[in-house]
C-alpha cells in the first residue's frame, strides 16, 4: 500500500496546537497594509481556530497530523 502524503498546500497553511486542534491564519493580512489601522493589523497577525465544520475535511487533507 501506498505511503499517505499530505497535501503540501493545506500543510503549509494549517498549524496543529499541542492538543490537537487545527489553526489558520487570518484573511486579509497579506498586503495593503498601510491603509488597514494597527489595532487591526495587529488581530491579522495572530493565529485563530479551525471551525468545527471544516475541521473534518482538513484533517483529510493532512494524515498523520
């Protein structure tokens, strides 16, 4: 039987914590940022949950992880 690969695109874009639980990062963070206020910036920045309705079909995505 084939080795499981994981899907290099999701793998480069979803973090797994410590207790298992899948992250993103957030959209609209990537440019254009001197028109978007620091405070606002600042919330782009940090890393948020995975929710419970995509969770399932990114885990597909990354076996063993």
């Amino acid at each position: 039987m084939a080795k499981a690969k994981r899907h290099q695109g999701a793998s480069k874009r979803i973090g797994v914590t410590g207790a298992g639980r899948l992250t993103r990062g957030r959209q609209h963070g990537g440019h254009l940022k001197v028109k978007k206020r620091p405070k606002r910036r600042r919330s782009l920045r940090a890393r948020v949950a995975v929710h419970p309705a995509d969770e399932e079909r990114l885990r597909r995505l990354l076996p063993g992880r």
